[in-house]
C-alpha cells in the first residue's frame, strides 16, 4: 500500500459492521440482476467509501503483454482441463444444455462474447475477487488461514450464482474456476490476470460448444 493509499484509508468512512453487510447484500443482489451492474456498484461503493483500488486488485500491471497472455493462456487451459478431466470425473453430461443454442449460431456469438469478457471476465471479477475478498478480509484478516477461508467463501458465492440457469455442471463448473481464480487473485494481488483469464475461459466455452466439438473434448481423456 502507498502512502496516498494510507492517509486515504485514515480518514475513510467506517465501512464495516451493519454498513459493510448493507453493502454486500447490495452488490450481490444487484449483481444476481444484472451482473454489470454489480460491478458498478462495487466502483461506487469504492469511491464512496474512500476505498484504495488496489485493495480491489487494480494494481499497475508490471507488464501488460505478461499479464494478457498469462491469464489466456490460464483461462484457456482450465477451461480444456475442466471439460476433458474435472467434469466428466464428476459425471457431466458432455453438452452443456443451458448454451447448447451457440452451437453454429453465428447470430449468437456476439452476445455471447459481450457476456464472456463483460459480464464474465470483468463484472463478475470485480464483484466476486475484487469486492467479496476486500469485504471479508475486513472480517477475517489476511492471515493464511483467512486467505484460504476466503477463497472456499467466494468460490461458493461464485458457484451459487451459477446454478439456476446451468444447473448442478455449472456450479461444479464454477466452483473449479472460482478456486483457481482465487488462488491467483490471493497469490497476486492482482485482478487483470484473472479478469482474462476468466474471459479466456468464457470464450474458449464458446468456441467448443460453437464447433460442436463439447463432445470430443469431454471424451479426450475419458473414452466412453
């Protein structure tokens, strides 16, 4: 933390008990209506509550060209390594029938690429790394143990977002990537590397299930 970082956080509302609740609530309400705007709550809240950004991850990247191909190359291999080895250990069926609707829809992938990189890779991770782990290390503390209670935590909230539209695959689905990208976000200190890796991950989806190839990567290492 910069000094600038110091004095602001001295003389910072007092954003814990009753009001910190309030504004979890808020944000994760918001965020289960429309995830981007979640995110902008969060950068309200932020200012408001004098928060320095960097204890929401957006730290100067020391290099961008490492960060982005860091988090796609990230983002790509958990997604291949989540549909050829974790799901199909866990029973999946191989298609994913919640965006079954992708597959050679070109008139879908717009709006499926907006989701993957703003709804997914930046709202998501601004609400569910940025924003939930600031909230609870102001609850727990930032010891070890906080740290892996924290990521367990936000890697459920993450998941439970998930289940009512893509059902049990995709909360076990989410509760892989949450604790991969909480791990890193807790190793880092950083959000941009798990903003694309996320949004990697989402568009890797896309172009599997676009392909029609969910079948083929779910059977790589698992042969049925």
């Amino acid at each position: 933390m910069t000094a600038h970082d110091e004095s602001v956080t001295a003389t910072r509302p007092r954003v814990s008990g009753p009001l910190g609740i309030l504004a979890v609530l808020a944000v994760l309400g918001v965020n289960l209506v429309l995830a981007p705007l979640g995110a902008v709550l969060v950068l309200l809240w932020a200012r408001w509550s004098r928060t320095p950004w960097s204890e929401l991850g957006f730290v100067r990247p020391r290099s961008v060209a490492r960060d982005l191909s860091l988090g796609v190359a990230l983002g790509a291999a958990l997604k291949l390594v989540t549909k050829a080895v974790v799901m199909p250990l866990l029973g999946a069926d191989p298609i994913n029938r919640a965006f079954h609707f992708i597959a050679g829809n070109p008139s879908a992938l717009p709006g499926m690429l907006f989701a993957s990189i703003v709804v997914g890779g930046v709202g998501e991770e601004i609400v569910y790394r940025g924003f939930l782990f600031e909230r609870l290390r102001t609850l727990f503390g930032r010891s070890a143990l906080a740290t892996v209670l924290i990521v367990v935590l936000t890697s459920a909230f993450f998941s439970s977002i998930h289940y009512p539209e893509q059902g049990l695959a995709g909360a076990q689905q989410a509760v892989v990537t949450g604790l991969v990208f909480g791990t890193v976000f807790a190793a880092t200190g950083r959000i941009w590397t798990v903003m694309v890796a996320h949004a990697a991950y989402d568009i890797t989806a896309v172009v599997i299930i676009y392909f029609d190839l969910e079948t083929t990567v779910a059977q790589l290492v698992f042969h049925r």
